[in-house]
C-alpha cells in the first residue's frame, strides 16, 4: 500500500546539524579536561628561575679553590 503524500513520515532531524553540535562539545570537553589537569598536575609547581643572573650561576664555572701545583 504506497503511502500519499499527504500521509509521509516527518522528514529526519539534520543529521550534519547535530553532528556540528556534537563535535563543538567534544572539543569544548577536551578542552576543559586538559586545562583541569593541567590545573592539577603542573600550575602548583613554582616556575624555574630563567633570569640572565640565574643562568650565568647554573652554567658559570665553579668558584672551586685553586690546587697548588705540587713541585
């Protein structure tokens, strides 16, 4: 029994639509639960010194007493 067109199911939600949405809250999801961990895991650390005066006392040579040269 073919159906008129007057008696035609509603046509389907667009599936690109929900798709676009579904997407978007991934992305949005991720998004907060990397920044969680990070917020967790790394932001509690104090940050390394990184001045000029820091770097020059890490890679400058040693302040070690001289050795007397043995005759």
């Amino acid at each position: 029994m073919p159906m008129s067109p007057a008696e035609s199911p509603p046509p389907a939600p667009r599936p690109l639509r929900r798709l676009t949405l579904e997407l978007c809250l991934l992305v949005l999801a991720k998004v907060a639960l990397l920044a969680l961990i990070w917020w967790l895991a790394f932001a509690p650390h104090p940050r390394p010194d990184a001045s000029p005066a820091a770097i020059g006392q890490l890679l400058g040579p040693t302040s070690t007493p001289a050795q007397e040269a043995l005759p």
